[in-house]
C-alpha cells in the first residue's frame, strides 16, 4: 500500500479544461485523490459537490491516508472505501436516501458469503440472492476486500437509517 506525504491540500480546478477536476495533493504534488462525480440534475451535481468537498476537506486535515495499527487501521480502511463510494462511484447521501427497502443491508450480505463461499460451500446462484440490482457483485477479489465492501455498505445504510431519524425527530415527513 502506497502512503502519501501530509500535509495534504485540496484543489479545485483552475478552469472548466483541468481534466483532474476537484483533487487532493499531498506535500510531494502527488495526486491523492482525483475527486469527480456523475451528474444526472442540477440537484444531484449540487449534492456530490457538496460531499466532495467534505472529503476532500477532511482529508486534508484529518492528514488522509496515513498508516494506522489494530482497529484503527481496520475502521480507516473501511471509511476509505466509503469514501471511494461516494468520490468514484457518486453513490451520495442523495443517491443513498433512494434505497428505502433495505437495498444497501442486502448488498453487503453477497460479499461476506462470497469472502466465505468455499467453507460455506455456496454457489455463485446462491450468492446472488440477495443482491438487490440488476448487475452482479464483483465477488472476484480478496476476502480481506469483500469484507470491506460489506463494511462499507453497511455504514452507508446506517448513515441512511441515522438521516431518516433525524428528519422525523425534526418533524419533517419521514421515509420509509
């Protein structure tokens, strides 16, 4: 695993031409982190804009991806792949709050069976059950990997599960 050189800063693009968009450099001008996101509406560019920022802000001041031990390694790699989720994939708070029926619980659930389906002596078909979407897993990498994805969509719907709380307790009208 490569580390890069804090202090970390984030740079927004001189002008509209800058292909690397939003992005993070650490002391050495290495690019950290390429920050971009698929807009599909003003409201959706408008929301990844906003998380983008947020991450590269934290980033830079929470010093990125630096070496951790133990748990703390463990929980920093699992908020990196969150991280990566919403920064490459756009998957935001936005896109997340769409999945009100348990979809993003259900995606975890192929990848620990698929970390697991030799002992667990599972086939692919079985593996796939309870993937909520039309595509497949990627169940084709490391154990270690296929349980940090798990991890990740876990706190992705939690994080969901927490802003639908959040609203009710602010007597705006819940989601499901």
């Amino acid at each position: 695993m490569k580390y890069f050189t804090p202090p970390f800063e984030f740079h927004e693009p001189e002008n509209d031409s800058d292909p690397r968009g939003p992005h993070i450099v650490d002391a050495a001008g290495n690019s950290v982190a390429m920050l971009y996101w698929p807009a599909h509406s003003a409201e959706e560019t408008e929301a990844a804009e906003q998380e983008t920022y947020s991450i590269g802000y934290r980033m830079a001041t929470l010093g990125g991806p630096l070496p951790a031990i133990g748990t703390e390694k463990v929980l920093h790699e699992v908020w990196r792949k969150r991280q990566r989720q919403v920064v490459v994939h756009g998957w935001t708070r936005l896109h997340d709050d769409e999945h009100v029926s348990g979809e993003l619980a259900r995606a975890a659930i192929p990848y620990i069976q698929g970390a697991y389906a030799e002992v667990l002596g599972l086939t692919t078909e079985e593996l796939g059950v309870f993937w909520p979407w039309d595509n497949a897993p990627n169940l084709e990498q490391p154990t270690r990997e296929l349980l940090l994805n798990a991890a990740a969509l876990l706190i992705a719907e939690l994080e969901r599960l927490d802003r639908v709380s959040e609203s009710s307790q602010q007597g705006k009208e819940p989601k499901p």
